[in-house]
C-alpha cells in the first residue's frame, strides 16, 4: 500500500511534465496496469492482499438467523397456559382434589419441558436454541484451518498423562447430564402416577421401571461423581476432616437444593409428608447433607 500511494503522489507531482529517462524523454500520465507491474514487490503484495482476504470469508463463516418475534409470541401463550394451570391448581384444596391438583401440575411441568417452549426461552434471553426451534436461516460453518507448522513436541512425564487421562474420563457428556435430568424428572411423574394408582413409597420404590431408572441415575451420577454412591464407605475416613471453602458452598447449596425438591414434590406433584421422607433422591440428598453436618 505504501508502494502504491508514493507512485500516486509521484504521478500526480510530476503530471503534465517531461523528463529523461535513459537519453529519452517520457511524459508521466495516469497509472496504468503495466505501470503498476513495474513497481518493484506491487505485484507480489497485491496478489498476497487478494489471497488473504479470500481466506478470511472463507474462515469467518456466518451465524445462524432467528425469529425471535415467533419466540417471544410462543413464549407468551406457553406461560399464559401456565398461569392458568397453577390458578387452577391453587382453588383446588384438600384431599378430594389431590388428584387433580397433582395432575395440574404434571401439565405445568410439561409445558415448562417442553422443546420449543426451551428454545424460544432461549432466544428471547439471546442464546442459541437447543432443539433447533425457530432457526429462519442455518449458520455455515467457517472451513477448517490452516495446518500451521508442527510445534516442538514437549516431554510430558507419566504423572501428567495419567492426570489428562482421569480428566478426559470423569464427568458427563452433555448427552449424559440431559439424560440424567430426564431421568430426575421421569422418576418422578411415574411415582405420582403410580401414587394415584394407591401405591405407598415403599412400594413405588419396588417398581420395575423405578428401579430401572434409579440404577441408570445412580450410574451417571458415580460417572459425575466418582464415590458419589459410596459415600459412606469413603467418608469415613474424612469424618473428622473439617469442610474446606469449596465444601461450604456445595453444603450451602445442597440445603437449597432439599428444600426446592421438597417444594417441587408438595407443590407440584401432590405428595404427602410421608411420600416426600420415602423419595430415594431425597434420602441420598438428605444423607449427604448429614455427613457435611458431622464435619461443620
């Protein structure tokens, strides 16, 4: 560019004039193709220009468009269903009505689940939609980059290795955490449902499918928390320990925690004081609650 602005200013400086070049003489006019082929490295330079901002649309991609409009519309009529669900749900009182009450709040609950409700809550906050709802135009994705030149390798020494390999191997995908949400929800509509068929906890809990999914849960929470359901094997040792700062904040939140579930059992899905102490999540929150107690 530097190159190319000197020749400009030169060309306008020196327009109209003669001078020699060579024992001949030349008149210095506009710049022309040929004239800028002389310049020494214009060439190069322009044609590197050129290839470097062809990479750069390629690279750059585009994001994808939402109807955030639709969104906001579908939001509104989802939660002014909900609203009506729970003012409904709140004038039905007493036993007589547990039923139905409980069954309100199934509907709630579904409609809060519900994909498209997910994503338009999504959009309207400026996020991405989880589920693909609302998406008017797709975004491309920027081509892969450049190869660049192999750094030095660095020696990594066995304790390193064996440190990226339990990383790698503790936690859940985003498909496994999705699945065990699922899993807390589900367990619980099958148990008010099978409450309303005249089921006790105890006998809830016998359940074909409730012991299915239980055991699925507490294998994704072992794989989320290695020792989370041996904790009181493994606490044992650390009974003595006081919590650390990091402790203290998952007791402080796990309290929290029991008492939204305890809300969202009574409230929710209709269950009695004796159904919410029988819970299998309850009793493992409540269980670890009390070895964090022990240690405060």
């Amino acid at each position: 560019r530097r190159v190319v602005a000197q020749a400009i200013k030169s060309d306008l400086h020196f327009g109209g004039r003669r001078r020699s070049l060579r024992g001949r003489s030349c008149r210095v006019s506009s710049l022309s193709a040929p004239v800028m082929a002389e310049i020494r490295g214009t060439t190069g330079m322009m044609s590197q220009a050129e290839e470097g901002l062809k990479l750069f649309e390629a690279q750059a991609g585009t994001a994808a468009e939402y109807d955030k409009a639709e969104a906001e519309k579908y939001k509104a009529v989802i939660e002014a269903k909900i609203v009506t669900l729970e003012n409904e749900a709140a004038l039905l009182t007493g036993k007589d009505n547990k039923k139905e009450r409980a069954a309100k709040g199934k509907e709630v609950a579904e409609l809060k689940a519900g994909q498209q409700y997910v994503d338009a809550c999504k959009i309207v906050k400026g996020l991405e939609p989880k589920f693909g709802y609302f998406v008017t135009k797709a975004a491309v994705l920027p081509d892969a980059p450049i190869s660049k030149p192999e750094e030095e390798t660095k020696v990594v020494s066995k304790k390193e290795t064996k440190k990226e390999t339990k990383k790698e191997s503790a936690g859940l995908s985003p498909a496994e955490t999705k699945e065990l949400e699922n899993l807390k929800q589900q367990i619980i509509e099958r148990k008010a449902i099978l409450k309303e068929q005249g089921m006790s906890g105890g006998q809830q809990n016998k359940d074909e499918e409730i012991v299915k999914m239980v055991a699925r849960m507490n294998e994704l929470k072992e794989k989320q928390e290695p020792g989370s359901t041996k904790k009181e094997k493994d606490g044992k040792k650390d009974k003595k320990a006081p919590l650390s700062a990091e402790e203290q904040k998952d007791f402080a939140q796990l309290q929290n925690d029991i008492e939204l579930y305890k809300a969202k059992l009574r409230n929710e899905f209709g269950y009695s004081n004796k159904d919410i102490k029988a819970d299998p999540d309850l009793k493992d929150m409540e269980s670890r609650l009390a070895a964090f107690q022990k240690r405060s």
